[in-house]
C-alpha cells in the first residue's frame, strides 16, 4: 500500500450549471479519485468519483449497502436499522430473496407488453396539456402523472391516493425538512401500504402486491416494505428524468432538431439523457465491511464510501468523446444512472419505456414547444436526493 495522503475537503453540494454534475468532480477524477471529504450531513468517508472505480466499489461485496439510510446516515454505528422489505439496502441473502420475487415482473419482455397502455397515457396527459392551453407547469400536468399512473397500475394502488404518496415521497427525499418530517412520512407511507395489504389479502388482485401477497413467502411488514419502496422509486425518478430531460433539449436546440430530423435516434437519446444528467445527486453510499485498498489508500472497516454515479458519467476515460457534452447520436455505452452490480435499479427498462413514450410524444404533440420562463429562473431540486426541477412552465 502506498502512503499518498488523501485530498480532505467537503463534498460537491451545488451544480453551478443545472444541467451539469458539479465542477469539483472534474478535478476529483483528475487529482484525487478516492478522496477522504466530509459530506454535506457532517459524516466523514471517502469519495469515489471515477467510471471504473464507481463499478468496482458496487460489485464488491466488501462494501455493504444495508448500513446508509435513502437521506443521510453515516457509518455502520450511527445508521439506523434497515427497514423491513427496502432491500435496496440489504445485503445477500437477504438482498437476493426479495430481488427474487420481482424480477419477473420486470423483465424486458414483460415491459415491452406495457408499451401500448403507456403509450395511451402519454397520449391521454397530452390531450389534458392541450384542452388546458399553454403556459403549464411540465410536472404536475405531464412528468408526475405518468410513471405515478403506470405504477400504480403495476402494484395494484389507487391512483386516488396520488396526493398522499408524492407529499410522503417529497418529505422522504428532502435534504432540508426536520427529522420528524421525514420520519412521519416514512411511516404514512408505511401504513398506507399495510393497509393495501390487507385489502388484498381479503380480496386477492392479479396485481405485483397482489401476487406478492398471495406467494406467501413474506410478512405483512416485509409486503408493506416492498410496495412502498416500488411506489417511491417507481414514479419519483422517471418523473424528474422526463421534467429535466425536456429542458436539456430545449436548451440544446441543435440536439433536439436532431431527433426531429431522425427518429430513429430516439433510444441513443434516452440512454444519453441518462447519463449526461443522473439524476442521483449525491451518489450512493456504502460502508466498508472490512480493510480494502483502492489506488493506495486504505479504507477502514466501518467507514462510509459514496461513489459519485454523476461524475462517473462524465469521465473523459470512459466517455472519450466531449462526456461533458449532449450528444444524442452518441453510441450506447453501459452508463452508471441506473447504478451497477447486485443492486442496479430493477424497473431500469420500465424507466426507459416511459422516458422514451412520454418525451417523443410530447415534442410531437407540440413543436413549437418552449420554456415559459428563463432557464436561470426554473426552481431546480438542489435540496433534494433525487435531482430535476420542482416545476417546469412550459408554452407552445
């Protein structure tokens, strides 16, 4: 092992350009690409900022995922316990069991059937945009609405109960609300969900829960678990990468006048809007189960690690080509927004069905689309965990 000294500073917080990772990460990849930093919450660890190590920290079963917490949380000592059914924060076997139950639901086969009656949402959200004239705000009309209605059609959730779970989800990813705030809204989530669950148990639907509840492999506090972390992830993401994607094209004119010359670029499009903006803002965390060496420094037993998914995208090693650039004809190249390893996002392709649905028909539909507001003056999520925009006012 070498004695080369860590760089010490405190985490990138704030993307001085909306639509870029922060600058600090360039100089990271460069100088320092595991640095020891103290993090935006005051815990201590390391940070990971480089394509390649970002893959091997998350395929390493030598760092754990059960230990941080969706909005904060340090090493293994201070985090509060796993909750149960969030496997995303489990590790093998436990991991392994609930992954196994899910992941013939959402197949590529399986998502390719969803395409139609995605499809016929997209169309029908549109209908609405139009009926109710320009200007609107992109989220609450488009963005939200269509992952929050596919969702809870896969899960069996009525839509009707929307409201209440995207007040819960925006209080569970808020960088800035109280503890307590963020507690209760954990546990509303929680009880709607067990009550759904008990729906179901005394009257069976053909539906993800509703089979979950039926295998009987899992505890009522473990389905509650499963569905609430489904419903959050399931609507949270692909509406903040629909909001955001469509201000990235029109603020890159040339790029999106590339998609109306050739169509066929849509899907190199949908994969390049996931990388060039990740919307993961602070990375993801683990906690180093024991002593591992990576390009010379020593990472302790019990100390946090985050690897830095947005500026792994932008590495010149692995983006050679201008990463820092949007380039919709860019050729596809495996991209770490949806994460890397045993706990790479399992609806990844359902998030593509949607994000190519939703944004090829709404610059269809409209083409003379535009913001209603000065990008500058757009409210963009830096206080939240999953990043976008909190509105869009758009015109046409």
């Amino acid at each position: 092992m070498t004695t080369s000294q860590p760089l010490t500073g405190t985490q990138p917080t704030v993307r001085t350009c909306p639509l870029d990772a922060p600058e600090e990460y360039r100089a990271l990849r460069a100088q320092a690409p595991v640095a020891q930093v103290t993090f935006p919450d005051g815990a201590e660890g390391w940070l990971i900022s480089r394509y390649e190590d970002v893959k091997t920290v998350l395929a390493d079963q030598r760092f754990s995922a059960n230990r941080p917490t969706l909005t904060g949380g340090g090493a293994a000592d201070g985090a509060p316990p796993v909750r149960p059914g969030w496997f995303i924060f489990m590790d093998a076997p436990e991991h392994t069991r609930f992954r196994r139950l899910l992941t013939g639901e959402f197949t590529v086969r399986r998502m390719r059937q969803l395409v139609p009656a995605v499809e016929q949402i997209v169309a029908e959200r549109l209908d609405a945009m139009a009926g109710a004239g320009s200007p609107v705000d992109l989220v609450q009309a488009f963005a939200l609405p269509i992952p929050s209605l596919v969702i809870c059609e896969l899960l069996g959730v009525p839509y009707a109960d929307r409201e209440e779970f995207q007040r819960n989800s925006a209080n569970m990813l808020s960088l800035t609300a109280d503890a307590e705030v963020v507690q209760g809204a954990w546990e509303a989530l929680r009880q709607h969900m067990h009550r759904l669950v008990r729906a179901k148990r005394a009257e069976p639907t053909d539906d993800i829960l509703g089979k979950l509840v039926q295998a009987g492999e899992l505890t009522d506090e473990e389905l509650a678990g499963v569905g609430s972390l489904l419903l959050f992830a399931g609507h949270e993401t692909t509406a903040n990468m629909i909001a955001l994607g469509t201000m990235c094209l029109l603020e890159n004119p040339d790029q999106l006048a590339a998609l109306r010359a050739d169509p066929a670029l849509w899907d190199d499009a949908i994969e390049e809007l996931l990388r060039y903006l990740t919307i993961i803002q602070y990375g993801l965390r683990r906690v180093a189960l024991e002593d591992v060496e990576l390009h010379g420094h020593r990472i302790k037993a019990g100390s946090l690690v985050v690897t830095a998914l947005s500026s792994g995208n932008r590495d010149t090693e692995k983006f050679s080509d201008h990463p820092d650039q949007l380039d919709v004809a860019r050729a596809r190249g495996p991209h770490l927004a949806f994460g890397h390893g045993i706990h790479q996002c399992i609806g990844q392709q359902l998030a593509r069905v949607e994000m190519r649905a939703a944004l090829r028909a709404l610059f269809d539909r409209f083409p003379t689309l535009r913001l209603a507001v000065p990008a500058e003056d757009v409210p963009m999520r830096h206080d939240m965990v999953i990043y976008g925009v909190h509105e869009l006012s758009v015109a046409w």
